[in-house]
C-alpha cells in the first residue's frame, strides 16, 4: 500500500513571537552595556532639549554682527589671490630635482604670500571666535555649525557606502554568473554588503565628526565646563542618531527576509498540502 509522503516544512515563529525576541535581546543588550545604552538616552535627551539653540537675543545679535563686519575679507581674497600666483610661478619655474636662481625667487615669494595670507586669516579666524563667544556654543549660531558638520560628514559617509555598493554590485554579479548563481543568493549577498557599507561609512562619518568636534566648541571660547558639555551631549547625539538610522535600516533588512521566508514557507505548505489531497485522490480510486 502506497502512503502519502509529506515533507516537513520549518515553521518560522509568528511576527509577535519574533518582536518578543527582539525587544528582550535590546533589554538584555542595555543591562549589559550600560555605558552604550546611557550615551544614547543621554543623545536622545540632548535632541530633544537642546533642538535648534537658544535663540540670540537683540544686543547680542548686534554685537555679533558688529564683529562680523570687521573681518576684511577682501583682504583674504587678496591675499589668496597672489598667494596663488606666486604657487603658479614658483611650479612653472621648478624642475624635477634642481631648483635655479629664477626657481629661488619665485620660490621666496611664494613663502611670503603664504605667510600674509596665514596671517590674514588667522585675523580673521580671531574676529569670527570673538563674535561666537558672543553668542555662545549653546545658541542657535553654535548649534547649527555643528548641525552642518554632523550632516556634511553624515552625508559623505552615505556617499561611500552607496559608491562601494555600486561597485560591489558589479563585481558580485560577474561574479555569480561565472558561479552560475541563484538571483536570491545574488540579492542576499547584495544586501549584506549594502549593510556592511552603510556600517563602516556612517560610523567612519560619526568618528571624524568628534574628532572635528572639539575644534569648533573652541573657537566659541566657552569655559571648560559648558564645553565639555557640550562635546559629550553633541557626540551623545550624533552616536544615537547614527545607532538609530543604523538599526532602522538593518530592522528594515531582516523584516524584509522575513517577509520572503513566511511567503515562501506558505507557498511550501500549499504544495504539501496539495500533494498530499492528489495522492490520497490517486489511492482512494485504486481501492474501489
């Protein structure tokens, strides 16, 4: 006698059971890391208290623009101008392991150029520090300087992970070709290395951004008090959006994975199921 033949299918955990798993994993990953759990809460709290900087009142908009003012930047311009000039003269004239009479000059005059031009900026750069002291690291000019940092470097780290991906995306399908792969594996793989470049370029972003930080803290001349402060609730805050987008895209990823493996363990079921009706049919009609 012939008997139906079923293959087992893996049953995956329910989308409740998986979200269950998830929030004691991220429970038990706070208890054991405290310090990461705490720079983020200290992160998040600095987003939401501190938003867009206190906002400058009228006398000191007035003294910081009054500062503004003073910096000459024609003078810069100048200056920069005829620095590259004698830069230009000075590589016109210079040859690949000598350096004449005419090659010295031009080479003296650059060095001079440089030297104004160091010093016309660093003026500058002191009149610019002495107007944000005016209006402090934690007013609205300090904060948006420090936003456009966080989302230039933010937005190069994006960047590379998008240009590596593409590449990546290249050579991986030459690759499978010759392997002779399956379009699945191809998009897992994908995906893992967007994941991977999306990690290494946003938190390569966020460690240059504090490394950059501390510089421009300094240049409002903030007692050593608010600027430490400071620096810890800005990098807080650049660290729990970043852990943030980070965790959001991987949750996108795996939610996605899922997804395909319930609509495939479904179609698996349906045709066992139908299957098992067909052969029970077939052997119910040799009987009679």
């Amino acid at each position: 006698m012939n008997r139906p033949q079923h293959q087992q299918v893996a049953t995956l955990p329910s989308f409740s059971s998986v979200g269950g798993i998830v929030v004691r994993g991220m429970g038990n990953f706070a208890k054991k890391h405290k310090v990461i759990s705490g720079s983020y809460i200290l992160g998040i709290l600095f987003i939401l208290l501190v938003g867009s900087g206190t906002k400058l009142s009228v006398d000191q908009a007035k003294r910081y623009d009054s500062i503004m003012n003073t910096i000459d930047i024609q003078a810069e311009y100048e200056a920069s101008h005829r620095y590259a000039e004698t830069l230009h003269a000075y590589r016109a004239t210079k040859g690949w392991f000598s350096c004449d009479s005419l090659c010295q000059r031009n080479k003296q005059r650059m060095e001079r150029a440089e030297a104004i031009l160091q010093d016309v900026r660093r003026e500058g750069y002191a009149r610019m520090s002495d107007a944000k002291s005016v209006a402090g690291v934690f007013s609205e000019v300090g904060v948006d300087e420090v936003k456009d940092s966080f989302w230039g470097y933010f937005g190069a780290g994006k960047q590379f992970a998008k240009r590596q991906s593409m590449w990546d995306a290249l050579f991986m399908g030459m690759r499978s070709m010759k392997r002779d792969e399956s379009m699945i594996e191809y998009m897992l793989q994908m995906l893992m290395n967007l994941l991977i470049n999306f990690s290494i370029g946003l938190i390569g972003a966020l460690v240059v951004f504090v490394f950059g930080l501390w510089s421009i803290i300094k240049s409002y001349q903030p007692n050593p008090l608010t600027a430490v402060l400071f620096f810890i609730g800005a990098s807080s805050a650049a660290f729990a959006f970043v852990s943030t987008y980070l965790f959001a895209m991987f949750g996108a990823a795996a939610g996605g994975v899922y997804g395909l493996a319930k609509v495939a363990e479904s179609n698996a079921r349906l045709q066992n199921g139908g299957g098992g009706r067909r052969q029970n049919v077939q052997n119910h009609a040799h009987h009679s």
